[in-house]
C-alpha cells in the first residue's frame, strides 16, 4: 500500500508539473497587456523605453521558458511573485480569502451530499409514487436551471424585494468575527450550491439503491422478514459506499466549480472571484497559484478516495503495486 501511495504522489506531481507548464504559455500567450493591471492607465502616458523598464522589471521581457524557468525556481521555495494587480505578494492576497471559499464549498460539499443520501433513500423507498415522481419533476427542472440565473432571482426576491438578507460578500463592514452575521451572508450562496448539486446525486444514490434492492441478497432478507428500510440501511448502503465516495471524489471540480461562478456572481471574497480577476487583469503570478491550487485539490481527493475503496470494499484488490478490481 505504501509503494502504491508513494507511486499516486509522484503521478500527482508529474500531472501538476505538465498543468502548470500548460497553464503558464495559455496565460501570457493569450491577448492583453499585463501592465495595464500593474500600471493602471498610466501605461498610456509610457514611453517606449520607460515600458521596456517595466517589463523588465515584472520579468516579463524574457522568453517564455526563461520566465518560466525562473517561476518553477522560486515557487519550489514557496515564492509565487507579486500579485499585479494588488501590489502585494500572491501568497498574502490568498491566505486573507482562501477561508472563505473552505467555509462556503465545504459547506456545500457536505450538506449537497448528506442532504443527497437522504433524498436518495427517501425516493427509492417510495420509488413510481406520487411523492417520487413530484421529487423527480422538481428535481430534474433545478438541474437545468444555470446557478448565475437562480443567483439573480435569489438576489430580486431576497435581497431587493424583500431586503431580508444580504447579496455579497462574506460578512458585513466591521462585522468579521460575527458568526449570525457570516451565516446570513452563507444563506443564498449555499442554496444556489445546493439546488445546482442536490438533485444530480441523490438521483445516483436513488437509482443505485433501486438496482441493490432488485439483487437476489434482498430478496432472501425479505423472505427472512426484514422491512425496506432496513435492507437499506444494514446492506444496500454499505454495497454503494465504494461508488458513492468515487462519485464525491469525482465531483469536486464540480463542486469547486460551481462555487467559484457563485462567489463571482455574488461578490464573494474567495478564490473564485480571485480567479476570475486574475484572468481579467492578466495577473500571472495569482492565476498560476489558483490554478494548481484547484488542480492539487482535485488530484488530492481522487487519490484518498482510491485508498479508502480498498478498505471498505472487499472486492478491490492489491496485487503487484496495482489497484484494480477483480
């Protein structure tokens, strides 16, 4: 097991060494002035010699590969460079909002599934009543439906309208240190996460329960005198964890996604916004930092959930420094 984990790291550094070559030529080869987010207007006032000066000094004059060579050196020290458009160093601007997006994908993460498992359970115990084709119709609409737009009516409703709760940012001026206060900001941020997320897993656990009750193991506890919800709960359950935990791993960029369109839409201080601002301005120090951030996050969960599948499910095997099922 450990030469397997040690073999899954070394294939997570190779993977973010290559998105990080891919990212860095996509980002300065892509159209725009990355002085302008330095700078601001007063490039225009620059002369010739005076620009040939300021690239130099962002290191921008060099050849890509140079730059890039330079970047991989520092950053292996844990020096991402400076951020252009905040004037501070990268590793700052994140760590005062990198908690931010914990508190508002982790919550997400967690109440999307839990709230799924629920959902799951409750539909495949009443599966083809009305109850389940109401829950299905509802939930195949909210899936459809692009979070950016249920943001918007959230906001005209609740925060217009109603003026009961906030529309952005994390908490209110002065008030950093009130939890009622983060929590009022959460609200419509997380039912955005959650509507945009519920109803596609709770179908997967709906429909992967429906297939454990229609094996022969079921029908024998049904013959020993056990309920629905019983077989559910003692064997079906534990028969699609294995499944279940691939489907959260494979969903953190979908997960991560979702909350980064959210954070932009209402102005929440995270790595969303920041990702969105970096590609904006052309901030290449930030951009690379968010973007192997989310990638590490990414490969990181799909490799603990391939660990955790050899403990609890029997029929995964380990045989010469390979996880396959057999």
């Amino acid at each position: 097991m450990i030469k397997v984990i040690f073999k899954k790291i070394f294939q997570c550094i190779i993977a973010i060494f290559i998105l990080s070559v891919i990212v860095f030529y996509m980002s300065r080869l892509s159209p725009g002035d990355p002085l302008e987010s330095y700078y601001g207007s007063a490039v225009e006032r620059m002369s010739v010699e005076q620009k040939e000066n300021a690239m130099k000094k962002l290191g921008l004059n060099s050849p890509i590969y140079i730059q890039y060579g330079k970047w991989l050196k520092n950053s292996v020290k844990g020096d991402f460079g400076i951020s252009y458009k905040y004037k501070r160093n990268v590793n700052e601007v994140i760590g005062g909002v990198y908690k931010n997006t914990i508190i508002l994908g982790g919550l997400a993460y967690i109440l999307t599934f839990t709230l799924a498992v629920f959902l799951g359970i409750f539909c495949s115990l009443h599966e083809d009543k009305i109850i389940d084709k109401i829950i299905t119709t509802i939930g195949n609409i909210t899936s459809c439906i692009p979070s950016f737009w249920v943001s918007l009516i959230l906001i005209l409703i609740f925060g217009v309208n109603l003026s009961i709760l906030p529309t952005s940012g994390a908490y209110s001026v002065g008030m950093e240190e009130n939890i009622l206060d983060r929590i009022c900001h959460l609200i419509l941020p997380l039912i955005v996460l959650i509507l945009g997320h519920l109803w596609y897993y709770a179908y997967m656990v709906r429909n992967k329960i429906l297939e454990e009750m229609r094996e022969d193991y079921v029908l024998l506890a049904k013959v020993k005198g056990l309920k629905n919800n019983q077989i559910i709960y003692k064997h079906c359950l534990r028969n699609i964890a294995p499944s279940f935990i691939t489907i959260m791993a494979v969903s953190v960029p979908h997960i991560l996604a979702g909350t980064y369109v959210v954070e932009k839409v209402f102005s929440y201080p995270g790595i969303g916004t920041l990702i969105f601002e970096s590609a904006k301005y052309h901030d290449y120090n930030m951009l690379m930092v968010l973007t192997l951030i989310t990638g590490v996050l990414v490969l990181i969960s799909n490799m603990i959930a391939q660990i955790i599948n050899t403990k609890i499910d029997p029929r995964m095997k380990y045989e010469r420094g390979e996880i396959f099922e057999s």
